[in-house]
C-alpha cells in the first residue's frame, strides 16, 4: 500500500514514525495529516536510503534543491558534487532535471548518493530520447519513462497534466508566454496534434504506475507566469483549476499528491495566491519557485526570490523550491548551487517563524543567548552556514587584538563601544 492508503487504513508506518520523531508530532498526527492528503511523505519502495520527509503545514517547511546537467554543460561527476553541497547546506529534496545524454546513469548515481527524497520531471528524458535535432514529445514514450523511473526509485515526478489545449490561446496573449520547460513541451504536442494533454486523458493510467512504488505525484504549474506581467492571469489559475480537480482524482487512486506554484509574483499578491491554492487544491502540500518578486536583478534572484518564498512559507506553502543566484542566466555551479540552499533556508525557517510553528523560534533564542554570552563557538553552531560565520568573524577578529584575547567583543564596535557589553553591565552580568 501507499502511504495515503496505509493511513486512510490507520496504520502508522516506519517512515510516519520518522517523520513524527523529526518534527516533534505523535505518529498519529501525522497518519492523520497524511489520510487527509493534507500532508505527503514521498518515499518509493525502491529508494532505500533515503530519509523520509513530511510536506504539509503542520511540519517546518522544506527546502528542495534542483539539479542536473543541461545539454552544454555539466555531467554525471559535476552533478555529484553538487548533491553532496546541497545535502550538506540542508536540502531535505533534490530533483534531477537533466536533459540531453547519459539521464538514466546521471540519475541512478543521484539516487545511490542522496539520503533525501528525489524528485525528476519525466518529459525531460522523454524528449530528450526522441529523435531528430528539433524532437517530437511521444506520449506512449512518455508513459514508459514514468514507469522506468518509478521502478528505478524516483520518489517524486512533476507532471504537466493541468495544461489543457483550451489553456493555450490564453497563454498566448502573455508577454512571456510558457516558460516552464515541461509546459512548453505538452502545449507544443498539444497545438501541433490538435490533440487534448496525454497525461489528462490518461491520468488513471498514470496514477496506477505511480501506487505501484507509491511515487508522489507533484502536478507541475506549466503556466506559471514568466514576468510580473503575466502574474495571476486567466491561464495561470485556468490550470490551477484543473489541478484541483487533479489533486481529487489522484487521492482517489490511493496515490500521494503535491501541487507546484507561480514562479513571477509581485509581493502583494504572494498571499492572494498561496490561500487560492489552498482553496481550489483541498489543502494538498503547496511546492512553490519562489516566488521571484521582481523582474530585473539577474544574478540576484536567489535574494529576490528569498523575499517572495518567505511570505509563500508564511502564507500557505509547504515546499521552497531554491532560486539560485544564476537563475535566468545559465546553469548553476557549486557555489551557486550552495548560496541558493542557504537564501532558502533562510526563507524556510523566516516562515515557520512568522506562522507561529510551534519550535520554529529556540534556534533563535539560543543564538541571542550566545550572542549575550560572547560564546562565539555556540553562536557558529546555531548559524545556518557555520563555516560562512566562522571565517567572516575570524577574518577581521578584532583586528590588532588577535592573540591577545577579545572575545568579548567584534571589529563592528571594538571594546569600548560594544552595546553588548554595556547591556551587560546595566543587566548586573558583569562585575
């Protein structure tokens, strides 16, 4: 059975068990969440070392890191090497989005390699075994490759089927029209074939694949606007529609279920947005990019789009999909990849503060008490990045004093000037 069928059954599982343990829950609270398709634990039968993790309101809010090679650059060694960065900056999801040769050894050496569920979009290999220099989508392929994936351990798969043939006219009227990869290829198959999506009309199809390894389906927001233009328009919550109707069918084919948002929002419309998903999907765990809330800092999106995926954390999302600072502008190498993890957890744990999640805030009070105490030692392993902190304050360590104690105080305001110190003082902890 999968985890939504065990849990509509009562039954606690290992990886319910885990998932409680982690956040802090009863096993039955989260059996509960997960009956209820209100929270999903992606994990196939056959990935067998990596860690469950729960995606819901209920649980602190997760970060997922994208990687793989693109048709110009990278490999199966390089992508490697990033899964090791991202895992090690706290990345509790990876996605394999490699297109172009050598997909299958790339992704069973991810599976081998990552501890964390992982997730693909299948059209990417399916096209990407097509023929020809400009290949065609084949929608037959297509359900062979969710199948072989499925079998090889893949835990999760973004699958375009909310984009319907009537959605298309409305995405045309956009500045940026498709941006989504997965997207551009469905409506393409779809326009040329004059034909309905595949994955729709074939959705029972899918799912039964899917139950057989329990593969977490995420349904993929192939409208999602490219620019703050395209924000909220007709196409993008057209297919939102459809994708709630798509979370219905789905839990009941027994198989998990998340749905993926907007890229391109304005902050003042991030709420708006995460509460409609809420609405229109039943609550199912709500996996967003972002979202980027301005259009015109290439190199800075990782910043950008941190702003955005605060008030998503905040607001209704359960899973950051990271934005790294070569976002719009090729493929991310490892520092990126690890500046990226970092913005995100930030934005994750700035959510789950602001929402009041129970625990979310002692991290934060230990850093204050360690601040107040000059024990840099414990500040460094509160830090989100404690290498990044360690060599920052050591760099300019009370510059002209290092050997000579000054422990008690920073470069910023030196001995003498050190509110710090002078708070201690009036609070009676110094004598």
């Amino acid at each position: 059975m999968t985890q939504l069928e065990s849990a509509r059954k009562g039954i606690i599982t290992d990886a319910m068990r885990q998932v409680a343990a982690d956040e802090g829950l009863t096993p039955e609270e989260v059996r509960a969440a997960v009956a209820s398709g209100r929270a999903v634990i992606p994990l196939n039968v056959n990935h067998k070392n990596a860690h469950p993790m729960g995606v819901g309101r209920m649980f602190r809010t997760k970060v997922n890191a994208n990687l793989g090679r693109s048709p110009t650059c990278s490999g199966k060694g390089d992508e490697l090497d990033k899964l090791a960065i991202a895992l090690k900056a706290g990345a509790d999801f990876v996605m394999d989005l490699s297109v172009g040769a050598d997909i299958i050894s790339i992704r069973q050496g991810m599976l081998e390699a990552s501890t964390v569920p992982l997730g693909t979009v299948p059209v990417y290999e399916t096209l990407s075994r097509a023929p020809g220099d400009i290949p065609v989508m084949d929608p037959e392929l297509l359900l062979r490759v969710i199948e072989e994936q499925a079998k090889q351990g893949v835990d999760f798969m973004t699958l375009h089927a909310g984009l319907l043939l009537a959605h298309i006219p409305l995405a045309k009227k956009r500045v940026m029209g498709i941006v989504s990869r997965g997207g551009a290829i469905m409506a393409e198959w779809m326009q040329n074939n004059k034909a309905e999506n595949p994955l729709y009309t074939r959705w029972n199809e899918v799912c039964e694949i899917l139950r057989q390894y329990d593969v977490t389906v995420s349904l993929g927001d192939g409208l999602r606007p490219g620019c703050l233009a395209d924000a909220s328009d007709a196409a993008q919550f057209g297919e939102l529609s459809v994708l709630g109707e798509l979370v219905r069918r789905t839990r009941a084919a027994g198989v998990q279920v998340m749905v993926e948002g907007p890229g391109h929002i304005p902050f003042n419309q991030v709420q708006m947005n995460m509460e409609k998903e809420q609405e229109l999907c039943d609550g199912a765990p709500f996996y967003v990019l972002g979202p980027v809330v301005i259009d015109i800092a290439p190199g800075y999106d990782h910043i950008v789009s941190a702003i955005g995926a605060t008030a998503a954390a905040t607001y209704g999302a359960s899973l950051l999909c990271y934005v790294t600072p070569a976002e719009h502008l090729g493929l991310p190498n490892a520092q990126e990849v690890h500046e990226g993890m970092i913005a995100y957890k930030i934005a994750a744990h700035a959510g789950d503060v602001a929402r009041g999640l129970k625990g979310a805030a002692d991290r934060d009070l230990e850093m204050a008490q360690a601040r107040r105490a000059f024990n840099w030692e414990a500040q460094f392993k509160c830090a989100l990045d404690p290498e990044h902190a360690r060599k920052r304050w050591q760099a300019t360590r009370a510059e002209g004093d290092r050997g000579k104690g000054g422990e008690d105080y920073c470069s910023m305001c030196g001995k003498a000037f050190c509110a710090v110190r002078t708070s201690r003082r009036i609070m009676g902890l110094d004598n």
